[in-house]
C-alpha cells in the first residue's frame, strides 16, 4: 500500500469538497468573505490596517454565464476561469489566500542592529510540516514594533520563504515566539479552521503548486503567497473536513507504523531463513549424498597431482579442519595442529564439513591502474571497468558498467570472469555480487575464483550474504585502523560446508521461500 498516495489522495478528495457531505443549513462561504472583507475595512478605518494591506483584494464571483471572475479594488473585471484548478461545491467560493490571514514575515539578521530586548526567534531551519524543532533557539535583539510585527502566537500558520519552500506548521503553543525574515506569519480573520488551509498547503506542495520565484535562489515572496488560490468552504464544513482528515491520516499513520514494524520483521524472517540454511535446519538431509569432506579430499588430491607436476606451488598456509577421536575439532596448518572448539559456532549435520573459506575458492585483491583517469576510454573495445557504483545495494549480478578501461590498463588491475564473485572489501563491506560479464575491478574488491567447484553458485551467495558470515567480516575488518577486509581476512572465515547436492536443495527451498516472501511485501 503507497500510504503516501493515500494521504495524497483524501486531501485532494478534502478540498474537492468529496471528503465530507455538504449541509444546506451551514452559512455560504461568501457570507464568511463578505464578513472578513468588512472587517479589514474596519481595521483600515481604525488605523490597524493600511489602505496598501488591501489594496490587492479581489474578489472571485461566478457570473451570470456561469464563468468565474475576478475583480479588483479599482473596479476592473476580468475574466478568472482558466485560472481554477478544479470544480468546488455550490456553496463554497475561491479566493486568495492574501485574503484570509494577515500577514507578516520576520525580522532579518543584522549584527550592527543591537537596540531592543534579547528574545529567542525560530526560523525555517526550525519548521517542519506541522511541527517544530525547538532545541538550541538563538537570540538576536527586538524593538517594541518588532516584537508586535514578528511575534508568533497561538493558532498563527507559518510558511516557509526559503529552504523547503512552502514548508508550513501551526503553531500550538501557549507560549509566543519570534520568526526570523525567511518565515511567512500568517494570521486568520474571522472564525476560519487555519488547519484546513495547512493541509492545502501540503497538498500544492506535494502537488508543485507552490514554486519559489526568487532571484538566483528560489523563494516564496509574500505576493506570491498573497496570491495563492485556494478554495474556502463553509466555516462549519471546514471543521467537519479537518475532523474527516485527522481521522483518515491517524488511521494512515497507524498503517505505517504497523508496516514499518511488519518490514522490520521481514527483515528478521529473511536473516532466519539464511540462518536456518546455513546449519542444515531447513531441508531434510539424504545419508545417500556424498559427504562434503569426500569432496574436498577429492580437491585436496588434485592440488597435490599439480604440485607434483609443478604446475603450482604447495600452500604453506592450507587450513585442514578434522573432528578427533575425543570429539574435538582440530585445524592442520603445516605442521601445527589446534583445539579449534572455540571457534565452532553450532552443530551440523554429520555429511558437512567445516572448512576455511580460502580453503574452497581462490582469493584475490582488485587492482587500480593509475592515474585511474588516463585510463578511462570511450572506446568500443575498452574493457568493463566494474565499481562499487555500478551495482545496487540489494543486487546479486553485475551486468553492465557505466565506464570502461583501455586495455592497457588490464595488466595494472585485475581481470574478472562471468560466475566469479565479488566481495566488497571497503566501506559497506562484506556485501556480495555475481559477475556476468567480463572486465577489471579496482582494489576495493576482491575475487573469489572457481566458486562452482565446491559450491553450487547461488548457496555461496547467500552463505556470503548471511548475518552469520557478515558477523564474522566485523569482527576481523574491525582490527584495523579503517574498517575494512583483505585476503587473510576472508580466507579465515569459517564455514561449514554441505554435500553439492543437498546445496541445491538448500537454494531451491531458500527461493521458494523468499518469493512467498516478497509476495506478502507486494500487499503491504
């Protein structure tokens, strides 16, 4: 469910007029106007108004051919139609919003001004939509007519000039404050509900009916403002509307909340599966497979036959991990052999193997040739240049790269093949791809090479994308003065392997699962 939509969705309904019903009995909002306009009439005679405050009311009236207009204060008249954005209920009317509040923006920092009283001020930084952040106020001098003009009482709409253009909140406080020059006070006449005429600010903002006209940065001016259509119901439907509104959003909010704790808990069942997988909990498993530790003698020989034939060299370091006589699990680095019962996390199942990771795939570091930028081409015939960036967070494959590399450059990096993976070894580490393509990559990866011989390749990505193996990353990367991973840390990650055929298995019911899963996250 888009709540956001949602929302979007009754506050159009809302200023529509298709929130709520209408009632014949509630007064017209023209009779509202008619009475707002006599009282700013009034306040001009008794001097708390200037004739220039309403010099730019107008009023919106639908003519006898059914068309709107709109007429000035110097009697001209025209025509206003085109200007509507939508059909309002018979006994509302369109005005601009100039027309409703009174209006006063802030007073502008300026450090040689020091006369007047030391008062806390907000300003937009301080806003947000319906409610404010109070901590840590500042304080900058006011003189008796500023502290009239820029003071914020209870009930007063403010609206952002700057910054988050258009950003506004009531303010409800018992307490008064001062704004700064970047915020907009608006002051309702008569008996109007200031929260109806929020919730339409939130909705043009949300709609890009409120755009910034500034001088090289964008800004609502107070003309601008002033001359913002709104639609004005009865006083009495407004408050029925804000009702409705309220309701409906605190029933929204409610969802969002029930929705983020039910993605949190997602979240949780997705690690478990993992978790569940990795110690064979989650499929049966066949005594008929052949055992992981078959597998790994069988690879263990063939390393040997290639020494021999010297085609490679023996690995000092080569990790073989045993269960003793005593029960006990032991680890064989050349000579030397260690009580590893400390390190072994939980039990498997008797056909799996623990095993290092360096131990089942080659590892290898990324290379950069420098300077990187003499090496990108444009060329055809570059070769893939993979980073970081070229891959999304939640992504398993690579596919494509957004630069390329000449040539050249292949010697000075280091080459990667379709099915290799890659492991991110900086910054967000730990997280694993797939590549399907070839190219070079830099040394912010590294390389694991061969995977398919020990691993069927999907069970390696999600073995390398569990919690139980990033833990391990932490642990080892958090040694360093800049948390990162290198070979040495990798290829000591302990793992517990499966027979090849009970992988597959493993992954299909992983699959299975988690597109239940991401089905049920399609309804929320």
């Amino acid at each position: 469910m888009d709540t956001k939509a949602l929302r979007q969705k009754i506050l159009d309904l809302a200023i529509r007029g298709k929130l709520v019903p209408q009632d014949p009995n509630d007064e017209p909002a023209s009779v509202l106007l008619e009475r707002i306009r006599a009282e700013k009439q009034q306040m001009v005679k008794n001097g708390k108004l200037k004739p220039k405050d309403i010099k730019n009311d107008t009023v919106i009236f639908k003519g006898d051919d059914n068309l709107h207009y709109e007429q000035f204060q110097d009697g001209t008249i025209n025509e206003y139609e085109n200007e509507l954005p939508f059909e309002i209920p018979s006994k509302w009317v369109w005005c601009n919003l100039g027309m409703l509040f009174s209006h006063n923006t802030g007073k502008a920092l300026n450090a040689s001004k020091t006369d007047g009283a030391s008062l806390t001020y907000i300003t937009t930084s301080n806003v947000y939509w319906n409610s404010f952040e109070l901590g840590n106020l500042k304080i900058m001098p006011f003189t008796d007519s500023e502290i009239e003009k820029c003071t914020v009482k209870k009930g007063d709409l403010l609206v952002c000039e700057g910054g988050d253009i258009g950003r506004a909140a009531i303010w409800q406080f018992e307490n008064e404050i001062r704004i700064q020059n970047h915020l907009h006070r608006l002051r309702p006449y008569d008996r109007i509900y200031t929260k109806f005429y929020y919730y339409i600010m939130y909705l043009y903002k949300a709609n890009g009916r409120i755009n910034g006209n500034g001088i090289g940065l964008q800004g609502l001016s107070s003309n601008a403002l002033h001359n913002i259509i709104v639609p004005v119901p009865p006083v009495e439907e407004q408050k029925r509307i804000v009702d409705s509104i309220d309701s409906v959003l605190s029933l929204i909010e409610q969802i969002e909340s029930h929705k983020q704790n039910l993605s949190s808990q997602i979240d949780n069942i997705k690690s478990k599966i993992l978790d569940l997988a990795i110690r064979g909990k989650l499929v049966p498993q066949d005594p008929n497979d052949e055992p992981a530790s078959v597998l790994l003698e069988r690879i263990r020989a063939e390393k040997e036959e290639l020494i021999k034939q010297g085609k490679i060299k023996r690995d000092k370091k080569e990790s073989v991990i045993f269960k003793g006589d005593d029960n006990s699990y032991y680890e064989k680095i050349g000579n030397d052999i260690t009580c590893i019962d400390d390190e072994i996390p939980f039990e498997t199942p008797i056909n799996w193997q623990w095993v290092r990771l360096g131990s089942t795939v080659g590892i290898e570091r990324g290379g950069s040739p420098r300077p990187i930028k003499s090496y990108i081409t444009t060329d055809s015939n570059g070769i893939n240049w993979i980073k970081i960036g070229d891959v999304d967070k939640d992504g398993k494959y690579i596919t494509n790269t957004k630069e390329k590399i000449k040539p050249t450059g292949i010697k000075k990096s280091r080459e990667v093949y379709p099915g290799d993976f890659l492991l991110t070894n900086s910054m967000s580490f730990g997280r694993p791809y797939i590549s399907k393509i070839y190219g070079c990559v830099h040394d912010g990866w590294l390389v694991l090479r061969n995977p398919d011989v020990v691993f069927d390749i999907n069970f390696l990505y999600y073995l390398l994308s569990s919690n139980y193996l990033y833990n391990q990353f932490v642990i080892k990367a958090s040694g360093s003065t800049v948390d990162n991973l290198n070979i040495d840390k990798v290829s000591s990650a302990l793992i517990c392997l499966p027979p090849l055929k009970e992988q597959t298995m493993i992954v299909n019911q992983i699959e299975k699962l988690m597109k239940l899963i991401q089905q049920f996250e399609e309804l929320l």
